[in-house]
C-alpha cells in the first residue's frame, strides 16, 4: 500500500519504506521522484511501484513549522519571504 505522508516537515526522509509489490526497503533518497505542484511521488527503485506520496506544505504548515523551529521551514519562510517583498 502506497504510503501518505501529510507532515511534510515530518521525519519522513529518515524512515525506512518498504515497496508493497516487491517487498524492496530503502529510504526516499533511494527512490525515482516525480514532483508535481500539489506533491511530490517515490516510485520503488526495482518495479516502479508507487511506495511514497509525500504532500507539499501550504504557507501555514511553512509558517507553524518554522514557528517551531524546524530548520527547513525557516528556509523555505525566508524565500517566500524574498519572493514576496520583490513582488511587491
């Protein structure tokens, strides 16, 4: 079964996934990515099945996970922030 994670500030990358069709085991590094706008998707290294959907956060997971100090969530609140004060 494909996994969903809805955190994505979770400990996600360190968990060990195993693939539900060929019983494969690794990490998301491992994986084939295929991002897209709304999430990103983690195919099995050997059969290509779908193991891993992880969702992208919106501005309020960003904001409420830098708030918690979480340090990607910082990087990614000081570039929309960038972003937005040239748009502006």
């Amino acid at each position: 079964m494909t996994h969903t994670v809805d955190n994505y500030f979770s400990a996600w990358r360190d968990a060990r996934h195993a693939c539900p069709a060929c019983e494969w085991e690794g990490f998301s590094v491992q994986m084939e990515l295929e991002p897209h706008r709304e999430q990103s998707e983690y195919s099995c290294p050997h059969c290509e099945c779908l193991v891993l959907v992880v969702t992208h956060p919106d501005l309020a997971q960003v904001q409420a996970a830098a708030a918690d100090g979480h340090p990607e969530a910082l990087e990614q609140l000081a570039l929309l922030e960038a972003f937005n004060s040239r748009q502006g």
